[in-house]
C-alpha cells in the first residue's frame, strides 16, 4: 500500500517542478530578449551572438533553475508513474498564467482562464490517484 | 503534411524521451528505498544508464523537429498540437512502462490535454 509520506513526496517534487520550469524559462526569455537576434547567420555571428547570451546573469540564472527542474522531474521518476507526473505537472501552465496576470501585468484572455481550470480540474483528478502503482523506491 | 510528420516526430520522440528516462530512473531505484541524502547519487548513477542517454538522444531530436517545424509553420498550430502528448504519454505508460492507467486518470489526462488546448488557443 501507499503511503502518505510517499504521495506528500511526490507532490512535493511536482510543486518544485511547476515553479522551477516556468520560472527558468522566464529568466532565459528574459536573458535572451535583452541579448536581442542574432545580427548575422554565420558561424562568426553566431559565436558573437552565444558569447554574448553566456556573459549575461540572467540566463545562467535561467539555466540553473532548468537544471534544478531536471534534477527534480528524474528523482520524481525514479518512484512516481510517469502516467501521474505528466499531467500533475501541466500546473506549470497555471503557473505561467498567473506569473504574466499578476507580476507582468499581462492580459489574460477568458479563454486561457476557462483552460487553466480544466488543467487543475485534470491535475486534481489525477492527484487523487496513487502516484505509484509499481513498488516503492 | 510535412508539419503533421514533423508535429508527430516532435510528440512521438518527447514522449519516447521521456518514457526511456522513467525507465533508466526506475532501474537505478530498484529495491532502493527513497533518503534525501541517496537524491544526488540517484542522479549520479542515472547518468551511468545508456537508457538516459538514449533519452537525451530523444529529446534532442524532439527539440530540434520542434524548432524546425517553426521555421515555416504557426506556433499556434504547432504548440497546441503537441497538447496530444499528454495522450500520447499515457498511452506509452500503459504499454510500454506497464503503469495501471485508473479511469480517474484517464479523465484528468483528457481534462490537461483540453486545457492545454484551450490555453494555447485561447486570444
């Protein structure tokens, strides 16, 4: 059987996931938006234009927040079923909603709303699931 | 016709990533119970797994078909297509990691997936 540290854990590590994915993309969106296009396709250009990005705080601070995020999704794998994670984490699209409607100041159309709660409809649905049907690990 | 085979190499390959790397995952925790100090040799000896690699190998190709097939098509066809991973996903659970997809879970996967759908859609 399951046990309650089990699903407390797991959720845990999708709450992780959800914050750290949307948040790392922020920062590299940031980053590179503020490194701007390349100015030319060619290999020259393109050193030029990733040298750049790579000097900028903001994208490293992106890419850790990736890594951590990765780290968290393998662990989370490694004892909850994939069938589970999946979906659970699609509230990193609530959380990108949220993120753009109340600290970007962003419009957010009905339309996305009415989407965002069927996504936390579906994670609830799914939540209320074991998280793994295999064995413990 | 192009976009629908490189929309459903972007699914298919993200999917089948994802699926090799649950695998490699729950190989290395086999018989291990969960410390949160055996968390980063968890990580360590994943990287070990020539199933991870063949993971990463999936992913990139995911990746790369993606920004391919943005070349030429609308994000807001290809973005939203690629919602079907969801079903896609639980479909791999079931058949290839053996998981015991419950109704309940069927119906919250539909849920996210239209949700996706109306998310990428939506304005």
């Amino acid at each position: 059987m399951l046990s309650n540290a089990l699903r407390t854990r797991t959720n845990l590590f999708i709450a992780f996931i959800v914050i750290l994915n949307p948040l790392g993309n922020t920062f590299l969106r940031a980053g590179m938006s503020r490194a701007g296009a390349p100015s030319s396709w060619t290999s020259q250009g393109l050193a030029l234009f990733f040298g750049k990005a790579f000097q900028s705080g903001t994208i490293w601070l992106g890419m850790i927040l990736l890594m951590l995020f990765l780290i968290c999704y393998m662990l989370v794998l490694s004892w909850a079923d994939y069938s589970y994670v999946l979906p659970a984490s699609a509230g990193s699209y609530v959380v990108v909603g949220l993120l753009g409607s109340l600290v970007l100041g962003e419009h957010v159309p009905l339309g996305r709303w009415l989407g965002i709660g069927l996504i936390c409809a579906g994670a609830a649905l799914v939540g209320r699931t074991s998280p793994a049907t295999g064995m413990e690990g | 016709m192009r976009t629908a085979l490189l929309v459903a190499v972007v699914v298919l390959a993200g999917t089948g990533g994802d699926v090799l790397m649950t695998m490699a995952m729950k190989k290395v925790a086999r018989d291990e119970p969960w410390t949160w100090r055996g968390g980063p040799f968890r990580i360590l000896r994943a990287l070990a797994q020539p199933l991870l690699w063949a993971a990463v190998g999936l992913m990139v190709l995911s990746f790369l078909a993606f920004i391919t097939v943005l070349s030429w098509a609308n994000m807001t066809l290809v973005v939203p297509a690629t919602a079907t991973n969801y079903l896609v996903g639980a479909v791999g659970a079931r058949l290839l990691l053996k998981e015991r997809v419950s109704r309940m879970r069927w119906a919250g996967v539909l849920l996210v997936a239209a949700g996706v759908l109306l998310v990428c859609t939506a304005g």
